[in-house]
C-alpha cells in the first residue's frame, strides 16, 4: 500500500509539472528570422485559429503525456494488488484448454485496463469535439473503440499463446523463437491491413473524380507504382481533419485520399500531397519501415528478456509469480515493452522526421509547384489546429514529422531558391 501510495504521489507530482511545462513554461516562439514569412502562422491563420490551435494542442499533448505513465501505473496495480493472479485463478477455472485461458486472461486485463483508461480516452475524445476537430457521435466512437478493443485482444491472445508456450518450452532462448516467429507475422499483418482491417473502420471506395484520379495516377506510373486506382475514405463522417496515404504491400498496395483532403484542398494541392505519399514508396520507406520494426522487436525482446527474469526474479514471490512461465507476469512483461517503446521512441522519430523530409522533396520536384505545397500545409495546420512550432519535447515524442514550420519554411525556401535559379 505504502509504495502504491507513492507511486500515486509521484504521479501527480509528473502530471503537475508537465501541465506546466505545456501550458506555462515551454517556449514555442517563432525565430525571428521567420516572422512575417509563409511559416509564420500569423500569415494564414486568424487570431482566433492561433488561440484555439495553441489550446487544442497542448491539451492533445498533456493528454498522451499522462496517458503513457497512466498505462504503467495500471500494470503495477494489478500485480501489487494480485489482480494478475486472481486473473490466472479465474481464468484457469473456467477451461483447461490452454489457448482459451490464455484468451480469458488477456480479456480480464485487458478490460481492466480500458475501463481504467475510458474516462482519459472519452475526455480526449470531448477535446476533439469541443474544438470541432472531431464531428464523430458518441455511438460511433464508442464502435471505434470496441472494434479496436476486440483487434487487439485477438492479436494479443495468439502472440501471448506463443510466448508463453516458447517461455515454457525454450526457457533460455524463447525471444529468439518468438523474434523469428513475429517476422512473417508483421509481414502478414502489413498485407492484409489495406483490405482486412482497415475497412473495419471505415468504407472506401474508388475516388469519384475520374479527372483527379487519372493525374494522381500519372503521378503514380511515372513513380512506377503498381497502382490501378485510387480510394477514397469517408473520414467526414468522423473528422475534419486532412490526411492521405499509401500503405500496404505486394498486391494489396493501396493509395488512399480522405474526403476531407479533397473536399478542403485545391486540385494542385492534393497532387502534391499525393506525390508526398508517393515518394516514400518510390524510396521504400514501407519497406524501410518494416525492417525496422523487425529491428527493434529483436533488440526489445533481448532487453526485455533480460529485464523481465530479474523483475520476476526479485519481485515475483510478492507479486504471487511462480516464475517467467507464469502467464500472471505478463502485465510484467507488458510495462517493460512499453517502458522500452517509449524510450526508443525520440530515435524512431527523428528518424521518421528524416524520410518525411525526403518525401517532401521528392513531391516538391515531382509536382514542381512550391506554391501548391505551402498552401496545403497551410491549410492542413489551420484545419487540424496543428501548432505550426510545438515545444520540443512534443516534437521529440510525437513528431513522426516535420513540425509545420519546419515543412513550410523548407518548401517556401525551395521556392525562393527555384525563384533565383
């Protein structure tokens, strides 16, 4: 009780000083050198847009930065208040098939944790609403939210089942075992995506403007994309946010637009945005993407191994682990991946913020109109209430991309430097 206590204290003591950081101490101002340019979001958006984009990201921002740590708390709850065993006990109880107690466990945790974490997940979800970002019914988001919820235990159950059968059979070696067995695993999930789980979601159907889609897929075959049309998504059900993409491999390869983009976005504008999305294909950063997964699961699961046996071996009596095998370690198990994600995570950004850079280059000189680029990401920054320059450890945690200033101020110097030639 004593450390759960403190555990508790420190916290709230966390969340206080970050809500500071956000809301009072962190310096977000332009360079100066950037005021008044197209960077500056002063130029494109109204006072009222900067005030509710400020607002609305930080409140994003604070929110992720609690819910991270929230996560970790809840895993520590349920093994210093035995949850986890009594989660084992119950689920053993009910079937001596072992991929079935495995299945009843993970329901049991899982629904701990999402009933722990609902009411930061409906605030969130309010935030959305209240700033007009979000247009989506409760009924909906709550449909989202149970599609995600039952995706994941599905996912979680085989992969559990495994390590847990690998723990037992291979007690020294078993994340080696299990490494080898998640490659095709994250490659089959990176196939089917497009076509099996993405349209659990959301309805997509072929792009209804026959002239746009023809120049998109121009843009396509000059990229030699073996793509033969192009979806649409109706994302305005739920949003008025912008986005596009292209994901999936092989012949379930998809190059996909919200209706939102192209309901908000000139022609031009979404030619370059498309051409962006092009461009990590034609570098192969899909592929790039994938090995470092492949990558990072390895040197998680060799760390993580580490780490689990002496956690299980120091705390596991406690806790009322009989040993690593015991599927009541798994929450166990669980913080130490995401206590490892969430430090690597500042890397696998700047290393993303590096390919998107690179993706904006290549659009800029496929499409060769600065003018179109700007303007979209303008656009994108004032609709989506996207900060145009967050504060830096919001760019370091969750900037998979460019900040918008750094991609409008490079695309409008790309400009002035076409301009001079």
């Amino acid at each position: 009780m004593k450390k759960s206590l403190w555990f508790v204290i420190g916290f709230a003591i966390y969340a206080g000083l970050m809500w500071f950081y956000l809301f009072q101490g962190a310096d977000a101002n332009l360079p100066v050198d950037l005021k008044g340019s197209a960077a500056d979001p002063a130029v494109f958006m109204t006072d009222r847009e900067l005030e509710l984009s400020t607002d609305f990201s930080r409140i994003k921002d604070f929110i992720y930065f609690i819910s991270v740590p929230l996560e970790w708390l809840i895993y520590l709850f349920v093994l210093g208040f035995g949850l986890s065993k009594w989660f084992r006990k119950a689920s053993s109880g009910l079937t001596r098939f072992s991929i079935v107690h495995t299945g009843l466990y993970v329901l049991l945790l899982s629904f701990a944790s999402w009933v722990l974490t609902f009411p930061l997940r409906y605030y969130s979800f309010n935030v959305s609403k209240s700033y007009n970002i979000s247009v989506q019914s409760f009924h909906s988001w709550m449909r989202d939210g149970l599609v995600d919820f039952w995706i994941n235990w599905l996912l979680t159950t085989v992969m559990v089942a495994v390590m847990y059968w690998l723990i037992k059979k291979y007690e020294k070696r078993w994340w080696l075992y299990a490494w080898l067995l998640s490659v095709p695993f994250t490659l089959f999930l990176y196939f089917i995506q497009p076509v099996v789980i993405d349209p659990l979601y959301n309805k997509f159907y072929p792009l209804q403007d026959e002239v746009l889609k023809g120049k998109i897929l121009d843009i396509a075959e000059r990229a030699d994309i073996p793509a033969e049309n192009v979806y649409e998504v109706n994302m305005s059900e739920k949003t008025n946010a912008l986005n596009a993409y292209v994901n999936g491999i092989g012949s379930n390869l998809r190059i996909v637009l919200w209706d939102t983009t192209l309901n908000k976005l000139s022609d031009n504008q979404v030619l370059f945005v498309m051409a962006h999305e092009i461009g990590h294909y034609v570098m192969n950063h899909l592929y790039w993407n994938l090995i470092s997964s492949v990558v990072l699961s390895f040197l998680g699961l060799w760390l993580g191994n580490i780490i689990y046996r002496k956690w299980v071996e120091k705390y596991g009596k406690s806790w009322g682990i009989k040993g690593i095998g015991d599927l009541a370690a798994l929450p166990a198990l669980l913080l130490i991946f995401s206590l490892l994600s969430f430090a690597v995570s500042p890397v696998e950004n700047a290393v993303s913020r590096k390919a998107e850079r690179d993706a904006d280059l290549y659009a800029i000189q496929m499409t060769n109109n600065p003018k179109a680029a700007v303007g979209a990401f303008q656009e994108l920054a004032t609709v989506s209430l996207s900060e145009v320059n967050p504060p830096k450890i919001v760019k370091w945690f969750l900037y998979g991309h460019p900040t918008m200033l750094e991609r409008i101020h490079f695309l409008d110097s790309y400009k002035t430097s076409k301009r001079m030639e």
